[in-house]
C-alpha cells in the first residue's frame, strides 16, 4: 500500500493552519493541491529556461520548446492518444469545450439538429452548446436523470435519432462522482451517426483514460485537477476531425503564411493555439503526470473509497443529513442540512480549518432536478488521510450542534 503520509508531507499547501487550526483540505475536486515537484518544476523553468516556443533560433527558445513538445507527448502517452498532434493545449477544459462548440460544431450544425447532454452535467457542457445552438438553429436536448442521481440511460437510447449530431458527456459527474457508463453511451451515440465529446475534468485524476480504447471523439480535461497548476488544459480530438476543423483565435503560431490578400495556416496543433501559449503550464502538467503515475492507481483509488464510504456511513447516522446520490466507488460526497443554508455549514467547517466546497458546484440543471439550491461537497484525493475523516465528522458533529 501506498505511504500517505509521505505523500501528504510532498504538498507543502497542506501544511499550513487556517483560523488557527492544522488545514484540512477536502475540495479536490474542486481543484487538487500541488507537490513540491511540480512548484519546483514551474520554479526551474522560469529561472533557467524561460523563453517563447516555436519562434526564433537562440539556445533558449529551443530548449523551452523542446521541453513543452515534450510535455504534450507525455500528455498523449497519458491517454494513449493514436498521434501527438491530437493533442491540443488549452487554458482548461472550459476552453476545450468552447473550442470545440465554436469550430467542430459551429461548421457541421444546421437548424434542427440536436446536441444530447446530460442533466448532471457541469455549466462548462451546457453553455458553449447553448451558445452555438442558437448559433446554427440547433437544438440542446436534456437527458434526464434518475433519482439516485444516474443518467438515465433508457431515455438516452430513446432521445438518441437521426438529428442528434453531438453528444456531450462528463466522464464523472462532479456534485455526485456519479461515473457514467461511457463506454457504452459512445458506442450507441456512434451507432446513431453522432460524434461524442467527453469531459474528464472530473474522471482524469480517477481512472486511467484510454482515448482509443474509449473511441472518444473528443475528450478535455483540466491540468489543475490533476495536481498541475492553473490555467493550462487539454483538448483531445481524432485527427481526422481536428483536421477538418477550421481554426477557432487567430493570431500569431496558428498561420503559415499571412497576406492581405489571404491566410493560409498552420497543421496540427498549431492551428489552434494561436499565441504565446502557457509554456511552463504544460511542462508543469508534464511533471504532475509523472508524478501521479508512479502509484498505482487501484491502491489510490480503493483508499479513496474507503474515504467516502466511512464519511457517507457517518453522514447517515445523522437524521437532519441528507446525502445527495452516494456512489459508493466516487471521491466525492454532496449533503445537504435539513433546514440550514450550505454556505452556513462551510462557514462553521471552515472556521474549523476544513475547506470543503458549497453551493451550485455550477450544475444549475442539476440543483433543480434535486430540488435544493445547492450542496456541501466534500471531494478526498490521494493526499487525505484517516484523520482528516476524523476531522470533518467531528465538525460537522460541532456544527449540528450550534445550528
Ligand atoms: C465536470 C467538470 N467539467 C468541467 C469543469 C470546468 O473545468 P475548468 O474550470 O478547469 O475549465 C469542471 C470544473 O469543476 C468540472 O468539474
């Protein structure tokens, strides 16, 4: 088994107090913390490398390209993407999915076709096709789901028909940790002629991704959830379709040749990634999945569950708790208190020195299906330990209390 304990001693964030007691992070999910490996590696890339990639002849440019090629060949192994080339730099997976809105569906979407999504899915696969539906005169069509918070997959075989031209799926549901059945939605989508986009902002840190084994059209995630800093994610796409896109920003790297008299631009990946791209974001990315794959990731994630499983069991003891959708095999847990505001909870938590997330968790669609105006989330990654579990259940105790 894995040594926790070294593992919390390699994030340095973790070892701080907050309202004068040790930190307790539980809001993964939300975002991961980052190990001294991954400061250190944006660190040494501004002291000694920094330069701007594919542009000039200098010693430094072409080390911090070679470097940041690099990283997006480390990204491709990591998913087992078929070619390099498929995989394109972008600030998040928020990006990802607006990239692919405005060029893939933006270009192939008439009036009345239909894009299939989920209702527990997160804003960032609601709004970029809201956005490009009223665009082209597309329609957006909600799967349902069910009440212990699972797509409904019955509904989605019936509202799958000859329009449906995109659906867009989270790969993991990030209020519930609902797992979906991808594999086998991808399968139906593709048999009724749709291309799927799937969005592992959530499943990426959980499982290992296969992009060819999933056949996955197009897949995003976000390098912060992943022990990477801010600011730098990942667009994945088969070539084939990245290659007939047209190009989404304009600006300098995405073109081959510029004159007023026309544009011609750049192949793969370039033609997306118009300007100075986040260098050391991606290096930094790199170096958090060399990180993260020196465990394995069955030990990592049977100690998560442990995690949720002891929380949730705990949780129910207590009758003004509701919890929201339990997954047994998730690394996240959303409740709700009987009568008190959330954010009243993750105030009296945080004044406690446990961060936890409440609110919406930008799932509108979901919080009305449930009926509550939002959760208190509690989302573990490979870093909580035994005491930390300790810890949120003694202040939640504290906290029923003073309520
Ligand atoms: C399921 C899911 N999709 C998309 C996103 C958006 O990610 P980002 O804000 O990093 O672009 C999130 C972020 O919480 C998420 O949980």
């Amino acid at each position: 088994m894995f040594d926790v304990a070294s593992i919390r001693s390699q994030f340095p964030a973790l070892r701080q107090d907050i309202n004068n007691q040790s930190l307790v992070y539980l809001d993964s999910a939300a975002t991961t913390q980052k190990p001294q490996v991954v400061i250190d590696a944006i660190s040494q890339y501004y002291s000694a490398q920094n330069a701007n990639v594919h542009r000039g002849s200098h010693s430094l440019t072409a080390k911090a390209t070679s470097q940041f090629e690099a990283a997006r060949s480390t990204v491709a192994e990591f998913i087992n993407a078929a070619d390099e080339k498929e995989i394109i730099w972008t600030r998040g997976a928020t990006e990802a999915l607006n990239l692919i809105a405005q060029t893939y569906a933006r270009n192939t979407l008439k009036a009345g076709d239909e894009i299939l999504i989920g209702e527990m899915e997160h804003h960032a696969n609601i709004v970029p096709w809201q956005i490009v539906a009223e665009q082209t005169g597309a329609r957006v069509v909600k799967v349902p789901m069910s009440a212990d918070c699972q797509l409904d997959c019955t509904a989605f075989t019936q509202l799958l028909n000859d329009k449906t031209k995109i659906v867009a799926l989270a790969h993991t549901t990030n209020v519930t940790g609902t797992r979906q059945p991808i594999e086998s939605l991808i399968q139906l989508a593709h048999q009724s002629g749709a291309v799927v986009v799937i969005d592992a902002a959530q499943g990426i840190v959980h499982e290992k991704i296969d992009v060819q084994a999933l056949n996955a059209d197009f897949l995003v995630f976000s390098g912060h959830k992943i022990f990477a800093p801010a600011g730098i994610g990942v667009l994945y796409g088969k070539l084939a379709h990245l290659e007939a896109m047209p190009p989404w920003h304009g600006g300098g790297k995405m073109v081959e040749k510029v004159s007023f008299s026309g544009t011609t631009y750049s192949q793969l990946p370039g033609k997306f990634e118009a300007g100075t791209p986040n260098v050391a974001g991606a290096i930094a990315l790199a170096k958090a999945i060399e990180w993260y794959c020196q465990f394995e990731r069955s030990q990592v994630e049977t100690h998560i569950h442990g995690l949720v499983e002891q929380t949730y069991h705990a949780l129910n003891q207590h009758d003004d708790i509701r919890v929201i959708g339990y997954q047994p095999n998730a690394s996240v847990i959303s409740f709700v208190v009987d009568g008190v505001h959330h954010q009243d909870v993750a105030t009296l938590l945080d004044q406690q020195g446990i961060a936890v997330r409440s609110g919406h968790h930008c799932a509108h669609p979901l919080m009305d299906a449930l009926g509550v105006t939002g959760t208190i989330r509690i989302s573990y990654a490979i870093y909580n330990d035994q005491q930390d579990v300790t810890r949120i259940l003694q202040a939640i105790d504290k906290c029923l209390d003073m309520l």
